[in-house]
C-alpha cells in the first residue's frame, strides 16, 4: 500500500468525522424506547467521539487490517465439548420456563387485569422476548430457537417433523418473506398503535400469532419456525455473531462475527432486518421535539395512523437508502445490482442488533425489574405468590451517563461490526484489496448515514 492511498484515506476520513461531529453538537440526548427514562445527559464531546471512531474503524478496516477474506473459515470454529448432556438440559429447563412465561402471558392478557401496570403480558412480550433474547443471542448463541415456546407447543401437534417440504416452494413455505410480515405487524403493534401496552392487546395478539404459527407447522413441519418465524430468525441471525455455537453434537468455540459470513441467502432476508432497523429510527423520531412540533401530538387513532405513515415512509427510507449504495457499488465495480444487494445483506445484522440495543436499553433494566414484582401478580388480582409484588424498579441500577454511553457505544461497535462483515465479503466476492475497498466507496456512504442519523435522534431534538 502507498504512502499516497493512506493519505486520501486519512483525509477522507477526517472530512466525514468532521462532517458527523457537526452533527452531532447539541448538548442533551434521550433514551428511546418503551419504559425507562428520558432525557439522558450524553455530552457533545461523547457524540463526536462517537462519530469519529465509526469512521476511524471504516477506513482503517477497509485500508489497512487486511487483504484476503478470513471470516468463512473461522465461521467453522473448533470443539470444545460435547453437547450432551450440558445443552439438553439446558435447553429442556429453558423451555419449560420461557413456554410457561409466555402461555401465562398469554392467559394474564386475556382474563387479567386490564391495567399495564399490574399485568404481566406487555413485559413478556417486549422486555423479555423482544429485547431480552436479543441482548442474549451475540453471547450465548441462538438462545430462542433452542428455547422457543412455538416449537415447544408444535411437538404437540400429532405427525408433526422437524423438516420443511423441501418441495414447498411457494412464498409463505421457502421464504423469511413470513418473518418479514410478522416484524413488521409487531413493529406495527409497538411503535404505531396506540394501546400497545394494553394487556388485552398483547394478549390477544400473542395467542393470534402463535395460532399462526402452529397452523404454519402442521402444513410445513417444524422446522419451518426457522425460515417463517419473526423472533426465530430475526434472533437467529443475530446468533451468528456469536462465538458459541452447536454442530455435530459438539459445543464449538469460533471468532466473534465470523458467523455472518455463512448465513443462509434466503429470500426475504432484507426485509426482516430493513425493517427493523427502519422501524426502530422511526421509534427515534417519534420521541423527538420535532415528532411533536409536526403531528401536534396526536392521540387514539389519530397517532396510529399517523405513526403508521411516518413508520412506513421511515422504512422505505431506510431500504431506499440501502438500495442506492448497493446500486452506485454494482455501477462502480460493473456487474448486476442483485449481486452487491444480497452479498451484504449480513453486514446489516450488527447494525440492526446495536439501533435495538441503543433504543431499548432502558426498557430491558427498568422495565426488566417490572418482571420479579408481577411475577408474584401475573394477573393483578392482589396475589403475593412469592414474596416479590411489592418489589420496585430500582432508577439506581445504571446512572443515565452509563446508559448513554451504553446507547452511543452501541451504535458505534454496531456499525464497526457492519464495517468488518461488509469489508470481508467485499474480499471474498473481489479477491484484489484495491478492488474490494473500490467496491465499499459507495455502502461506506450509507453506513455513515445511518450512524449519523442513529446519534442525531439519540439527541432527541
């Protein structure tokens, strides 16, 4: 590598960082997302450091750390013990438990108290399906598919296997098309109705799609929940990231990220995690100033339909913005779009996780310590089952400068594991260095964008 390169990479770099650090100057910022607090004290200087080390990662990845594409073999990993009996038992206790919590959720929505507050489904379905498997999947592995209460309660639908058709090839039997449409109806129900929180709501909404999905299982076989399922793969894919991992009956141990690299291409995979991470910005903005300044703050049906047209517009945003990059990349490296679309589809899955992170952070703390009080009250009719109802969240736990920091670092390791995933497909689909950081010019762009953009609504304003 020239002296030259590394200088245009350098001053390129420092233009962009300086570029994000403008945008990054007011002075307060606030957590988004269900529950938790507001108005989190995150300091300018810490929003420009921010910037700036999400593009220091980009370029020196892309430039300098290496040449030839690495993260396909290490996805492979090594032995380190056998599965049995650890993972059978571990995975026998986290069934009965998760299953159970999610079929009391189910019942306490339906016939229990109608008040949020001392009913336990809405805490079910968001704190602890939603964000909880998810902080979990990069450090244990894909925790839900082992633990899930829909392949649980699909063992008791008689003739049931755990194998799709593979001669199904319609949309709703080959695709993550399926989970792509449940993201976003949950997305939907979250962010954009206006009684998300409503026991009945959850309720009834978790024990629809569950109907959904054992009916799913005994036309496709259980083993259509990993291709089908919202959670299944949304949470799956974000397993990949994890060095732990289950094959051949053995535990094996394999570098952070490398995962990524040999993830299914199945169709529907941009939906689910465009959506996503469309879906949580649009969560960002309808908690800023300016979200209130434009809509009058509107309430009933008049914020569900208006969060539903800012949260799809949001959405194609996003996509648009995904699908430009890729576009400029085929153009400058002359082949087809589809090709640049697809093979970094996989960098997007730290992106994602580190948005949900950033957004529901709060939520998994605060509202997490909601769970050992309702626990003892599931149904809110007075019950003290084991000693803990009166137990209260607990604003001392993490002070808001931690959350802060929690928030913007996860925007930034996200986006630096984006980076590495992107940069090494880049290697594997080009070989030559010079051409494989050619190719990324234009996805670099976007990346930045995005963290932009993800730190200007951590400032909420």
């Amino acid at each position: 590598m020239t002296h030259r390169r590394i200088r245009r990479a350098a001053t390129a770099a420092g233009t962009l960082a300086g570029g994000l650090v403008l945008l990054g100057t007011p002075a307060g910022a606030a957590a988004h997302g269900l529950g938790g607090r507001s108005d989190l004290p995150i300091p300018t200087w810490l929003l420009a450091w921010a910037s700036v080390t999400v593009v220091a990662f980009t370029f020196v990845t892309s430039v300098l750390l290496w040449t030839e594409p690495s993260m396909t073999r290490a996805a492979t990993g090594r032995a380190v013990a056998a599965a049995r009996p650890f993972v059978p038992t571990v995975g026998g206790l986290g069934r009965f438990l998760l299953t159970g919590l999610f079929v009391l959720a189910i019942a306490a929505g339906i016939t229990g108290s109608t008040d949020p507050s001392e009913n336990i489904a809405a805490v079910v379905l968001y704190a602890v399906v939603w964000v909880g498997m998810q902080v979990l999947a990069p450090f244990v592995g894909d925790a839900w598919n082992t633990w899930s209460p829909f392949d649980t309660l699909a063992r008791l639908i008689p003739g049931s296997s755990a194998a799709v058709d593979g001669s199904d090839r319609s949309l709703w039997g080959s695709t993550h098309w399926p989970a792509a449409i449940g993201i976003a109806s949950f997305a939907w129900l979250e962010l954009a109705y206006h009684t998300s929180a409503s026991p009945r709501v959850v309720g009834w909404a978790m024990l629809g799609y569950t109907v959904v999905m054992l009916g799913s299982v005994a036309r496709f076989g259980r083993g259509w929940l990993r291709i089908g399922e919202a959670f299944s793969v949304f949470f799956g894919h974000i397993a990949a990231m994890s060095p732990f991992f289950v094959a051949d009956g053995r535990i094996r141990v394999r570098r952070p990220l490398s995962g990524l690299a040999v993830l299914d291409d199945r169709r529907g995979l941009d939906g689910v995690l465009l959506i996503v991470l469309g879906s949580t910005t649009f969560d960002g903005i309808s908690r800023t100033d300016v979200w209130g300044d434009l809509t009058d703050n509107p309430t009933g049906w008049a914020l569900t339909r208006t969060s539903t047209v800012v949260m799809v517009a949001t959405i194609a945003a996003v996509w648009g913005v995904y699908a430009l990059g890729c576009a400029m990349s085929a153009r400058m490296m002359g082949h087809g779009f589809q090709r640049s679309y697809r093979a970094y589809l996989p960098s997007l899955v730290p992106i994602a996780l580190g948005y949900s992170i950033a957004h529901y952070f709060s939520l998994l703390f605060f509202e997490g310590q909601v769970l050992l009080a309702q626990i003892s009250d599931p149904f809110g009719q007075g019950w003290d089952l084991f000693g803990t109802a009166d137990r209260d969240i607990d604003f001392t736990i993490i002070s808001p400068t931690a959350t802060g920091w929690v928030q913007a670092g996860a925007i930034v390791l996200g986006h630096v594991g984006g980076v590495i995933a992107a940069h090494d497909r880049a290697l594997e689909m080009y070989g030559r260095a010079a051409d494989a950081l050619r190719s990324q010019y234009a996805l670099l762009i976007v990346m930045l964008a995005y963290t932009a953009t993800g730190l200007y609504l951590l400032v909420g304003s």
